[in-house]
C-alpha cells in the first residue's frame, strides 16, 4: 500500500467537515482504509487494544447486551445479544450463543480499538477490530442496556502499549477469481454426490485445484443451478411470508457472522435491500449481486439447500440455507421455494 501523505491531525480535521460520509466513504476519499482513519483519533476518543482473540473475548460478555455487525463490500450482518460461549483455536475460533453465532480467523484480527464518539443522541461506543489491510472484519456496538463500567474495565485491561495515531498496513489482497478444471468435472460430481457434511465440500474442491464458484459454474444440476439475480429480494419475501427460520451467513475472510431465525420486516431503500428486524439487520447492495446459484450438498441428515451470491470479482457475498430442525438438514417449504426461484437464460463462461 502506498504510504499515507495524510498526518493525523489532518485526517480528523476532514473527519469533521465529512457531510454525512460513513467512515469507510470517508477512508476511500481521504486514500485510507478504515483502520487508519479511527487509528488517527488514538487519545481523542479511541483506545488501542490488543486483538488477540482469547484476551478480548474473555471481556466482551462483561459487556451485557450489545450488538454484534460483520461486514463485506456488499452486505452488512447486524445481530443483537450477548457474546458467550466462546471456543478458542488458533486457526479458527467461535462464539455460539442463539443471537450471536460466530467464526473468527485469528490471522485476520490485527488491528482493534475502543471508539468512543459524539453523536446527537449522546456517546456512541464501539470496538472496532480490523485486518492487517486495515479493512473492517468485526464491530461491537455498545446499547442502552450494555454495562459502562464493564467497557471502562475492558479498555483498562485491554489497551495496548502502542497508542500511536497511525497503522502500518498491507496491500489488500484481491478476490480469488473463480477457479474450475473441466478436465475433473465427473471426479467433482462423483466426489460431491458422496458428501455427508456440508463442510467436506471446501476440502473436495481444494483437492481439485478449485474454489466454490468455480465448482459451481461446472457442476450442473441437480448440484449447482444459476439463478437470475433478481430472485433475492423474492426469496426474502417468500421467507417471511411462510414464517420459515433460515440460516444466514454473511463474512469476511476474519469473521462469519449467522442468523439463525426468521425474517420479518423487509425495506428496499435505493440499492439496498434491507432486513430490520428488532434484534436482526441485514443491508444487501443487490446492485454488487453479479450471480446467484441454488446449491444442494448431501448430507446424513439429507440434503442442506443454499442459495448464495456472489459479487463480480468472484467474492461470496451470503449463503442462505433453510433452518435445521431436529436431527433433519433439510426443510421442504424451504427447498419447495427454492425450486421455484427463476434460473438465469444464460450459463456463466
């Protein structure tokens, strides 16, 4: 990345004339990322903190009820509850509560900070973590109901000995472009049929020198169907119309944030396709939505149906799948909608 001609002081004096920019907006006009804008508020409001995963999760249940957001370009994941019930792992770790279900990447939490900001309504606080790009991976957002004293004992406990006002920041890493080998197609349909869990399917196409949209455009169906990619806010629509739970996954490559449950209210504003519901948003640019497929992975519980779009660099965008019940991976409203979802005319290249 190139070096930031921008000093601190400067960054937070654009900050203040930034007429109603989000703080990414801000960033991208400014040349920054976002870590290195809220890096430049260190002492003015921002608290450094150390990212190490088990340090900061052995806190934030402390916090009481909060909400939890995970982001990618093009879809914003926003859940509210209280973090528990965290499992370690040095390459993989989880938070599995009802409300807020997690994976983290510890490799991908570099940077993190307790941001306390002005706003009209009074102090808005928040721990910010992002990548070694300085890109937003996790965001926790204080509430009404949080507990301040526990945030005042988390920042003494967590800060770092670096308060410095600026980042040292990697080249962001592009999307992997979708990756295929037509020569193995029958291994990949043969290999996928024989699937009893969702999560072999990433280990089958790394074997094949894949990824999962390139496995996609040549399996075919019954595996893999394209779908037009206007169907999304019709699926949502036919969702909540049924009163069906879902399960919908929306990441980064440091964090997967999930909701488990239904959807209620739907809003389209410009753009964005939104869920508002009391404890559960998702904001969704269905414009950065470039393909849309219908995917069925056997498992032993039967067959997990997803939908899932992708962006036009390749990147995955969200996984929705139909809520397990029971000891069952599959549910029958949920693949009946599915099936009816529009294909595309035209198969991708």
């Amino acid at each position: 990345m190139e070096q930031v001609l921008l000093a601190p002081q400067e960054i937070r004096d654009a900050f203040a004339n930034k007429a109603g920019k989000r703080d990414r907006e801000l960033a991208e006009s400014l040349g920054l990322t976002e870590g290195q804008l809220v890096a430049a508020f260190t002492g003015h409001g921002v608290t450094r903190l150390t990212s190490n995963l088990d340090d900061l999760f052995g806190q934030l249940n402390g916090l009481g009820e909060v909400m939890a957001l995970t982001r990618n370009p093009a879809c914003v994941i926003e859940k509210v509850g209280q973090y528990d019930n965290y499992h370690p792992g040095a390459h993989a770790a989880m938070v599995l509560t009802e409300e807020i279900d997690l994976r983290m990447f510890p490799s991908h939490w570099v940077h993190a900070f307790a941001v306390e900001r002005k706003i009209e309504t009074g102090v808005r606080r928040s721990i910010q973590v992002f990548d070694a790009a300085g890109d937003a991976v996790h965001k926790v957002f204080l509430r009404d109901a949080s507990d301040l004293d526990h945030w005042n004992h988390l920042i003494q406990m967590l800060a770092s000995d670096d308060q410095s006002q600026t980042i040292a920041t990697t080249s962001r890493k592009p999307t992997e472009a979708p990756k295929a080998n037509i020569e193995r197609v029958e291994t990949l349909r043969s290999e996928w049929a024989k699937m009893t869990d969702t999560h072999q399917f990433m280990r089958l196409t790394s074997k094949l020198k894949m990824n999962r949209l390139g496995a996609y455009r040549i399996a075919g169906e019954p595996l893999a169907r394209l779908l037009q990619p206007e169907v999304v806010p019709g699926l949502f629509e036919q969702v909540r119309d049924q009163r069906l739970e879902v399960m919908v996954f929306v990441g980064n490559r440091g964090c997967i944030e999930i909701h488990g449950g239904p959807v209620q209210v739907l809003k389209q504003m410009g753009p964005w396709f939104n869920v508002l519901d009391s404890r559960f948003n998702l904001h969704l640019r269905t414009d950065q939505i470039a393909e849309v497929w219908a995917v069925t992975k056997p498992t032993q519980r039967g067959p997990a149906v997803s939908v899932e779009a992708f962006d036009a660099e390749g990147g995955l965008i969200f996984q929705v799948f139909g809520r397990r019940a029971g000891e069952v991976d599959h549910r029958p409203a949920w693949d009946a909608i599915v099936a009816g979802l529009a294909s595309a005319e035209n198969e991708v290249a």
